[in-house]
C-alpha cells in the first residue's frame, strides 16, 4: 500500500490572491472588530459595530468583497449590514448563539453578489443545518436576506459544527457538516454523531443562477451512501469544531463534551481525509489527542495541526498541541506542547489571511495567536491583540479554509529583498523546478528552501512543480504579491536644529513636518511612517513617538520608519534611518560686568576698547555656552536684526562715557535662536593724589648712612580718602606698571627719590613722587671714665659727677654752639632724649657699688640728628675723719661719737668701746647703727647713766677682706 502524504494526489492547484480579502473582516464576541485590510488593526470602535449592539457567545461569520471591505456579518440567527443595521428579513435564521460554528459563509460560484449562510441549529444535537441566501443587490446596495431562499434546511440535525472548502478546478464550493449517520432533512437522526456529510454548493449556466444542491454528496467508500461513517470519532456530545484544511486534503473533528471528557464518550481531536476534487471523505481515521478538544486549525501550507483543550466551567486553562502531517506514519509521534495550563479557556481557532492562527479567550479583550504556525517552532501568545473595548468570546468568524492555502511559505515579500520559497513537508520533497512568474526559473535537487530577488512591485503568478520522495510528481501555481519597499528619503537638515524659545529644558517638535520628506516622491496611501525612540524600535514598530514630541536641550537621535501599509506586518516591507534633532538653550546674558578703561593723562574720557579681547567675559559671564558666535551691535535694533556689525578687528573708539553697545548671542545651528544684551563702556577718570612732603631722616645706629622706612605711613598723605590702594617703587616705569612694588619696611641709603602709586578699585591709578633724605648723625666723642667728687662740698651719702667736665670730648671739635650735649642714665632715654641729667649729677651713696654707665647725646641743632656714646662712673669711698672726744652733756654740740662717712660708706661693719680695763661698754653694727652717746650698752654698767669722763678705746671692724679694719680711742668729756 503506498504511504499517504499530505498532498498525494495529483492535481493542479489555481489559487486566487484576492479570496483572502474575504476574510478582511472578523466580528465576533462582544463588539469585537478586527480588520486584515492590510493588517490587523482593532477596529472595536468603528461606528458601525458600536450600533449593531453586537454580541455573540460563540459562532459566527462575517464576509468582505474582493477589496477587503465589510459587506455583512451573522451570528447564526440575525444578520448585519456593514452599517452595523440587521438586514431586512434577516432575522430568525436557524442557527443558534449556543453552537460552537453557528454560520459560514459561501459565496456564490458563479453569481456576483450573492451569499449562501449555512446555519447550525440548537446546540445538543437537536438543531439543523440549513442556508440562506443574501443578495447584495438589495436594499439600495447594503444587501438582504431573499425570503424565498430562507432557513432551507439540508440536515434536520447536526452537531455545532460545519466547513468548507473550494472544489478544485472549479469556483464550486464544498460544505461540510457532522452528525448522526440516520440525520435526513426531514429527519433527525439518532444515536452518536459519527458521520461526514458534504454538499456542493454550485454554479449552473444561465444568467443569475446558483444554487445549494439539495443532497448530500454520495460517498463511495461507503456503498454510496450521502455520509461517511468516522466511528472512531463517534460521540454523545456536539461541541467542538469541524476544519478542514486549507488544501482541502484533510477534515480534524474536534470533540470537547463542554470540557468534561467523562460526560461524554468520543472526545478528542480526530484526522481524516478528504477529496476535494470530488468531495470524498477518506480513511479509517487517526486520534490525535482523547482530551477536551474545542478548536482545531491547519497552518496556511496544511502541513501542521494545531489541537487545543479548554476548560469552559471552574477554572479554565487552555493546552496547545501541534502535529505535523508530512509523514503519515509519525503524525502521532510529532505531537509537540505549545503551552499548557494557559488560563485563557476554551475557545475557537482561526486562521487569518496573514498565516498567524488567532486564539478566541473567553471573556477577555485579548486574542491568543499561535505565531509561526508554519514552523515546528511555533509559539503560543495569550495576550496577541488588545482588542478594547471589545471583548473576546468562544467563537471566531468561520470561513473557507481555502481561500487561506499556500503550497509554500514566503518570507519577505518585499521589493528588492531576497524572497525565500520554503514548500510545505519539505523533508518529504526529492526535487522541485520553480518558475517565480518574472522571468526568473530554478531547479533544486533535494528539499531545498529557494530564493528569488524581484526587482518590482506587484502580483506574481509562482508555478513550481514538486517531486517527492514517494515519486509522486505534483504542480502548484499560487499567486504572490511583492510589496513595494519604502526608502526613507534625507530630511532637510533645515528643519532639524530647534531653539528653545522659553528656557523651558526642551522644545516641542512636531514630527510630522517630516514625513514629506521622508516619503519623497512614494505615495502617502501606500506608506505609513512612524517615528521611534531607538533603532529596535524603529525595527519592530513599537514605541512610537507622538507627533509632538518633546525634545530636551541637546541632540536626540531619532529614528524614521517607512513601511508599506498594504503588505502583510510580518513582511516588514519596510526601511529605517535615523537624524539628529537639536535643541539648542536660547544663548542669553545678563549683567555682563561694565567694559571700563581708564582715562589717560589727556583726561578727555575717550579711549580705545578691545572689544574682541572682551568677549572671554562676556562667554564666562554666559556660562560659556556651545555653539554660540558674539557680534557687537551700535543699537539694540541692529543687534536684534543682526545690522551694523562692529568691526571687532580694530579697537572701538568711543565717543561719550557711558557708553551703551549690544551683543548679540547667535546659536549656530538655528538663525532664529539668538539673545543679546548690553554693554556699558565706561571711560574712568583718574583718581586725585596728593605728593607728600620730602622726608629727612637722621642716620641710626649702626652710623651707615641708611635708614629703615616704613613707606605705608604716607598712605594717608597720598590719598586722604582711604578708598584707593596706595604702593611705591624705585621708578616711575614700575609705578606706571605696577610691577616691583617695594616693600612697606624699606631701607634708604642717602638721598632717594620714591615714587607712588595710588590705584582705584577699577584699575584707574595716579602716580606721585617724593624724597628721602637720611642726614648723617655727629660725630661724637668717647668721654674717660669719671670719678665722683669728694670735698667738702660733697655730702658722705652722696656721690657727686660733675658731668659738664666730658663736654669737650663729647663734642669731638664740633662747635659748641651748633649741638647740644645731654646725659642719661639709660640708652633707651639717650635715644628718646628724655629724662636728661642734670650737669651736676648726684647720685645717693650705693655701699658695694663700684661703677655705673652714664650715656652721653650730642644732638646736631640744626638737623635734629644726634649720635650717643657711653662711660664709666665709678664711684670711690670718700676719706673718713674719727673724732678724738665728744661731751655727751646734751647742749646740742659734738654730743655723739659721730663718725662721718662711716654708715653711709660701710654696710656691714661693727662698732666696739672698750674701757680702761679692757671692758666692752658699748656695741653697734651697720644693721642697727645708733651713735654713741656715753650711755653704755654692754657690761655691769649698761643702761646705767653717763659714762665717766675719760679715755675710751674703740674697734671698728669693716667686715670686707679688702678694707683693714680701724682701732682708736677717743676721749669722753662733760
């Protein structure tokens, strides 16, 4: 027996472009709209969906003519205009809101204009399958149910299921329905559902006439009987889909049993075989899966099977299976997971006119999709398209499968782009010739993917004949659009540079002023342009920039997307590039510091300014801003209008002070985005300054002829205000420069000129000058030692100097009458010449003290200067005289021993009376001296009255190693 694969039999296969755009509309569930024209796109809000009030639970069908536009939809029971009115006499239509396809479409054969709606009755089992015919002509054009072709019924009783598919070779079509073997259309039929029927829906010659033919189509693989027994798919429950695939070979029933498989018997996904040149059923046929299985689809090629099994009570999960049907042996074998336990519920599968297989969830505004149907790597995605505010129920729209075939898989369907050809069951293919309809012929050996480049736009008649490795020989012809692709055309750079007007940190730009430009000369119907944050973006269409877009300050890349509306989203006949916008801050300055230069010695207030050197102030004080130009302006007119432009080359000579000029502040990349601001020329007077008077100093020690000078004492004499900075240098050319200012301590030799310079806080300065003079001190003499005076003019307790004896010296041969001489007791009043002393210099008698330093000053009368030296005093004991006797009779006269000299000139000695015999009378000492008055102090007779008359001896001891002691007597007499 030979292997059965999928497209086995040999025929040749016609496939019209244009029978997909019938299924440009889908309406379904809650007010949910989606358009395929040329894309999907939600169009839940269009206006006449909003007043059809539009809500079914599961089956349902809509149809569009030959360009893609809505012409009516149905849930079973009523039917819609495109304007969202039921039609008239379109209401009580057999079908039923609880089935799982409650309608499918079918267009007319031969007929323009009319519709057949095949309707499935009440779920169950109990509901037939009937049609009704519409003619669009009616009802000014928006069509109408004919009451004469309304609800006739074919099958007294079918499940919720029905197909269609075009018969080959011809524009009849085939529908198929799933019931009770004993069903008539008289009749319902009892037991299990386990029977195939199909009708064939023709075009008969004459004018206006088609019709649905009345019985079914005998099957000869079961004794010519008007169904085909599928006891292996033999169930007690209804729901669940009837597909067929798109090369009309194969039929998938699906049996849920309301998702409880334990309900029912026969639930699962069932295979089987169909002619569709004669509209045989074949096969004994094949379970794919024994669950819950509510939708079922074929990818576009017909070489994949999608299964799903959804809960529809509780909690509703969904599971995803695919089976490829290449090899028929392994069919079972392929079954490869999607997803499980998605929670989306049960719901119907459709293919759409792009290839993608949509999802119906329940309850929910988003399609599921099944992506890359045609792959082995197809994925499931629950949240595909957003459909709100529509709402997804069970059911999606049916329609003949095949106006969706494809005996191959075209990726990139663009203009100048590689095309790829993959053929369905490509590992089953030995050899393949190609002929891709624009002159352009290949032969490929073994199951090759093969490319072809076409140069132009437009519909491409692809003839390929196909070996397989079976031997099998086939012939497949499938038309092909190549889309034009889009060119993103350069933007004119002009428009790309913004200013921002208000300092806001951003300018809004509109991005639509562009699209001309990026269009170019290609049509604005054909082409949608978008504009994306990043080059991904710009790839995949996501993240669209709004119209207005907001730009911040700087340089935001932008990227442009061109893409043909009228192709396919996943063709991407499309092109990206990208341009910088600019947003530059509107430069601006305030407060620019005054332009201020100092008047010359002409004092006429008139300079020259160096505008250009200027500007570094003008861009720090602007915060040195990128891209910016500075022009100087007489008036703020000119620099508004960017008019008389100063030379700024040569200096600007003023002619008043103040006086006003503006800058303008010119961003270089947009003329319009500009500030100016003014700027005051200012000519400063010179400060006033005062010349000091000429100083002379005298010579100090050491006697160099130099002299230390503190230079900031004249401050105040150079600028009485205080208000300027006062400095001083050794010549006018550092005064006039300011550079080598002298120290504030500063030493003159001679006579030195200094000069001044007294600087306002704007720079403005003066300069002055004035002498110093450093006189030379006298020469003066080094006086010899000086001894005291001891005569009788001297008192004992006294040292006495005559100091006026060194004045001769001291004079050194000056004339005496051109200097003064003073003397002092310290250096420091030398100096200073105060507390001078006297000429006759006394000094109290020091006991111990042998010398001292007098300092002398010899002050020149004239110049004030004076020089000082020093010398020696010395100071010597001066001669003591014992008295011989004293008489102690108290008439006041010699009535003590007195000893001159002696307590003033010794500090430590002692005194000793001695009597006749030898006997201590009386003692004293320096520390508590008291003259002897014959009263003794000492022996039997102390304190005892007078001292007899006589001779008294008497030792005076000094007490000092250097000075021999005294021994005498004196003589006591009354």
């Amino acid at each position: 027996m030979k292997k059965l694969f999928l497209l086995t039999l040999t025929f040749f296969l016609s496939f019209q472009i244009n029978a997909q755009v019938e299924a440009s509309w889908w309406i379904f569930g809650n007010g949910a709209g989606l358009e395929f024209t040329p894309n999907p796109q939600v169009r839940s809000t269009a206006p006449f969906l909003l007043a059809s009030g539009y809500n079914q639970e599961e089956g349902v069908a809509s149809i569009s003519d030959d360009a893609g536009n809505l012409l009516f939809f149905t849930n079973g029971s009523d039917v819609w205009n495109r304007n969202g009115s039921i039609m008239p006499n379109g209401t009580g239509l057999l079908g039923n809101a609880s089935s799982t396809q409650a309608a499918i479409i079918v267009k007319a054969p031969e007929t323009p204009g009319v519709y057949f709606i095949f309707t499935v009755g009440t779920a169950n089992g109990a509901g037939p399958l009937a049609y009704s015919r519409v003619e669009m002509a009616l009802n000014g054009g928006l069509g109408d149910v004919v009451s004469g072709v309304k609800n006739v019924i074919l099958l007294q009783s079918c499940a919720e299921k029905v197909s269609a598919t075009i018969k080959t070779g011809s524009n009849n079509a085939y529908v198929m329905t799933f019931a009770e073997r004993n069903a008539t259309a008289t009749s319902t039929g009892t037991g299990n559902h386990d029977s195939l029927f199909a009708w064939e829906v023709r075009g008969i010659p004459g004018a206006g006439i088609s019709f649905v033919a009345a019985t079914p189509i005998p099957q000869t693989a079961n004794g010519n009987l008007p169904y085909y027994t599928t006891s292996l798919a033999s169930a007690t429950s209804v729901n669940g889909m009837l597909r067929t695939s798109p090369d009309g070979t194969k039929i998938a029933i699906a049996n849920n049993n309301f998702g409880t498989p334990s309900v029912a018997s026969g639930s699962g996904c069932y295979l089987y075989e169909f002619n569709p040149g004669n509209g045989q059923f074949a096969g004994a046929g094949l379970q794919l899966d024994a669950g819950a299985v509510y939708g079922v689809e074929f990818s576009k090629t017909s070489q994949y099977l999608y299964c799903e099994t959804g809960s529809r009570f509780g909690t509703v999960t969904r599971d995803v299976f695919q089976f490829d049907l290449c090899d028929t042996n392994n069919i079972i074998a392929s079954k490869n997971t999607l997803i499980t336990g998605a929670p989306d519920g049960r719901g119907t599968l459709q293919l759409g006119p792009d290839g993608i297989i949509y999802a119906a969830r329940a309850d929910s505004n988003y399609l599921g999709a099944i992506l890359n149907a045609d792959r082995a790597t197809a994925t499931y995605v629950s949240d595909y398209i957003d459909l709100s505010p529509g709402i997804c129920r069970e059911g999606l729209p049916v329609f003949i499968q095949s106006n969706f075939q494809s005996s191959f898989v075209a990726n990139d369907q663009c203009q100048g782009d590689i095309t790829e050809f993959e053929l369905a069951c490509l590992p089953q293919v030995a050899a393949s010739m190609w002929d891709f309809g624009d002159g352009n012929t290949l032969s490929v050996t073994g199951p090759g993917v093969v490319q072809n480049t076409y140069a132009t736009a437009g519909t491409y008649t692809v003839r390929v004949n196909v070996t397989d490795v079976s031997g099998d020989i086939r012939d497949f012809v499938q038309d092909i659009v190549i889309y034009e692709n889009g060119i993103v055309d350069p933007i004119d750079t002009t428009l790309l540079d913004y200013c921002d007007d208000d300092n806001s940190g951003s300018e809004i730009i509109d991005l639509t002023q562009f699209t001309a430009d990026v269009l170019g000369t290609q049509d604005a119907a054909t082409f949608n342009i978008s504009y994306h944050p990043t080059q991904t973006d710009a790839e995949m269409d996501t993240n669209p920039l709004p119209d207005n877009y907001d730009v911040s300050v700087g340089t935001v890349q932008v990227w442009v997307r061109i893409a043909n509306s009228t192709s396919p989203i996943d063709d991407g006949c499309s092109a990206v590039a990208s341009f910088d916008l600019t947003v530059s801050t509107t430069p601006s300055v305030s407060n620019i510091p005054d332009f201020e230069l100092c008047d010359d010695s002409s004092e006429d207030g008139i300079e020259d300014f160096d505008l250009a050197g200027y500007l570094s102030v003008i861009e720090n004080t602007a915060g040195n801003p990128v891209d910016v130009t500075y022009t100087y302006h007489p008036t703020q007119m000119d620099a508004d209008m960017n008019t008389a432009v100063i030379d700024t080359t040569v200096p600007f000579t003023n002619t008043i002070s103040p006086q006003i000029v503006y800058v303008r502040l010119q961003n270089i990349n947009d003329v319009d985005c500009f500030g100016t601001a003014p700027i005051n020329l200012s000519v400063q007077a010179l400060p006033s300054i005062s010349t000091p008077s000429d100083i002379e100093v005298c010579d100090d020690a050491p006697l160099d002829g130099s002299s230390d000078f503190i230079l900031s004492d004249q401050d105040n004499n150079v600028d009485p205000t205080g208000l300027n900075t006062v400095t001083y240098y050794n010549s006018l050319n550092d005064a006039d420069s300011g550079n080598n200012p002298l120290p504030n301590t500063y030493n003159v030799t001679g006579s030195e000129e200094i000069f001044v310079r007294s600087e306002t806080p704007d720079g403005c300065y003066n300069t002055t000058s004035f002498n110093i003079t450093v006189q030379a001190a006298p020469a003066i003499g080094n006086a010899p030692d000086l001894t005291n005076i001891c005569d009788d003019s001297v008192d004992l307790n006294q040292n006495l100097f005559e100091l006026s004896v060194q004045d001769d010296i001291i004079l050194n041969g000056n004339n005496p009458a051109d200097f003064t001489i003073s003397y002092y007791t310290t250096d420091a009043d030398a100096q200073a010449g105060i507390n001078a002393l006297p000429t006759s210099y006394v000094v109290p008698f020091q006991a111990g003290t042998t010398s001292d330093l007098l300092f002398a000053r010899l002050e020149d009368n004239v110049t004030g200067c004076f020089n000082t030296s020093q010398f020696t005093i010395i100071f010597e004991r001066c001669e003591i005289i014992f008295p011989e006797g004293f008489s102690p009779n108290n008439d006041g006269i010699n009535d003590t021993f007195s000893i001159p000299g002696l307590a003033e000139q010794y500090n430590n000695f002692t005194l000793q009376i001695f009597n006749r015999n030898g006997s201590v009378v009386y003692e004293t000492a320096a520390s508590n001296y008291v003259e002897f008055a014959g009263i003794p102090n000492k022996g039997v007779l102390s304190g005892d009255g007078l001292l007899p008359t006589g001779v008294y001896f008497y030792v005076i001891k000094y007490n000092d190693a250097d000075i021999e002691d005294t021994a005498s007597w004196v003589y006591i007499n009354y």
